[in-house]
C-alpha cells in the first residue's frame, strides 16, 4: 500500500527518530529522502549553495544508511531553495518520485513548546495531495513509547468516521491494509434536537459500525465499536489517549466536503492537536 514514501529530513533528532520507525510501514519498499536547503539570508536574491549543498549531501547518506540497514531502497535528495515554503519542494518531489505516503514529525527543528505542529509539517497537512502519516513529538522522544508506536504503529488502531463518502474510503483502506492488528471503529454525535434524538443517532451509528466492525472481522482483523457524544475532533483526541493508541487513520475530509478545501476541519485539529501518530487519508486517494 505504501511501496514508495517520502520523509523530509532537517538532521534534527526527530526527523532521525522518523527513519527508524518507516520500516514498520505495511509494504514499504522505496524511500526517498529528502533534505531542502533555503538561503541562510531569507532576504537574499543571489544564492550559490555551494559548500552548503555538499553538506546536505553528505548528511543524506548517513541518514540513508539508517533505512538501507530496514532493506529499503533508498533515493537520496537534497533540493536548494531560493525562495516560497519547504512544502512545495515536498510536493514536487513527491510528484516526481511517484510517492505514496509522506511521514515526518510533527516539529522539527527550531520547535517551540506550546506550538502543537511545526511549519513545515502543517503547510504539508493543508495543501499536499498525498497520503501524511505525523509521527508525534512525545512519542519521538524515546524509550517505551518509541518502542510501542514505532516498532508496530499499526498494532492498535483508532479508525473515525462519520460515515461519509471520504471516511467510508478511508476505513476500507485500513481494513485491507496489512500489519493491522487491532482497529477500533469510532463515531461522534455532535448535534441533536433532544436527548431521545441523540439516542437514535447513537444507536443508528452503533449499528452501522457494527456491520463494519464485521467486515474488518472477516478480514482477520481484530475489532470493535465505540460511540460517543461532543466534538469530534476533542471526542477523537480524548478516545486515542484514553485507549492508549497507536495510530488514528482517518480521512482528511468527512461530510459535506468540497473538493477545494484544503483539509477538513475535524481532521486538521486532530492532527494539530493530538498526542498519536496521525495518518491522514487524502479524501479521493484513498489507495
């Protein structure tokens, strides 16, 4: 599902922490990796990158021995930039290497610590085209939570839905992908015009996921359903760490979306907010 993926590099030890987990990945085979070097002067409009490029170059290919060591091919990458957001160079690379998948920490670099996702990472989550999967700051620290979502970040997954054409793309991509293990079909109820009528919708989306939950079953998927009632998006963050999580897989956009946008609301928040690994499904790609 994801044989081709792209990881941005900056060298700090976040984004070398994200090498080591994107082995674990269901069917990776090929990595690009990719490092963008930007005029140390923002202001300048004259820039040879010269001795800067051949550093970026170097610190590349130590970096790829820690995926070559995973068996994987690896494409090494380090793109000058005179100008405009690190973003569009991830996405014309990404374009030109055929990925499937971005994964990159949540910060890098520089971060601040009441800032939830850095710039790079969130200009990636608002405009990109492709399939994101945010490895957290928290978890990249280390010891027994590098352990437990690295090493199998598709063991116990959290699976939205608010039973949309793009969410209903999104779960049947995690029901097929392999390396699931466990997935917990989630939905929220945010409106109603009384309590009976909140009830209904309870029990309407209880029985809904329930004939998705037997599907994932059928698949060899280990499953079960859960219902909740407030904002999806604090309801979603508030399931994943009250579950203790692996990963949140849901889409990038759910009901009443236009194809325009650049990333729902609901699915931005989550990934702008959450302690898990986010995988962000882009609505229509959901392949």
């Amino acid at each position: 599902m994801f044989e081709t993926v792209l990881v941005p590099t900056d060298f700090s030890k976040h984004s070398q922490k994200v090498l080591e987990c994107v082995g674990g990945l269901p069917g990776v085979k090929k990595v690009v990796l990719l490092n963008v070097i930007g005029p140390s002067d923002p202001l300048a409009r004259v820039w040879d990158p010269g001795a800067r490029l051949e550093e970026a170059k170097e610190k590349v290919a130590e970096q790829a021995k820690i995926l070559e060591a995973q068996g994987l091919v690896v494409s090494q990458r380090a793109e000058p930039m005179l100008e405009g957001d690190i973003f569009r160079k991830i996405q014309s690379v990404s374009d030109e290497e055929g990925v499937n998948l971005v994964v990159m920490g949540a910060r890098g670099k520089g971060f601040v610590q009441n800032i939830f996702l850095g710039n790079v990472a969130k200009n990636t989550l608002r405009y990109g085209d492709k399939h994101l999967l945010l490895m957290r700051y928290k978890m990249l620290e280390g010891g027994e939570d590098l352990e437990q979502h690295c090493a199998m970040i598709f063991s116990k997954v959290l699976c939205p839905t608010d039973f949309s054409e793009p969410s209903d793309e999104a779960i049947n991509f995690i029901k097929n992908l392999k390396g699931v293990h466990e997935a917990v079909l989630f939905h929220v109820v945010s409106s109603g015009e009384s309590q009976e009528h909140v009830d209904a919708k309870m029990k309407e989306a209880t029985e809904k996921l329930n004939a998705t939950k037997a599907e994932f079953e059928a698949a060899g998927i280990k499953a079960s359903v859960k219902v909740a009632v407030g904002s999806p998006a604090e309801a979603i963050i508030e399931a994943a760490e009250e579950g203790d999580f692996s990963l949140v897989a849901m889409s990038s956009h759910g009901k009443g979306w236009v194809k325009q946008l650049i990333v729902g609301s609901v699915a931005y928040e989550v990934s702008k907010n959450g302690t898990r690994p986010v995988l962000v499904l882009r609505a229509g790609k959901a392949s």
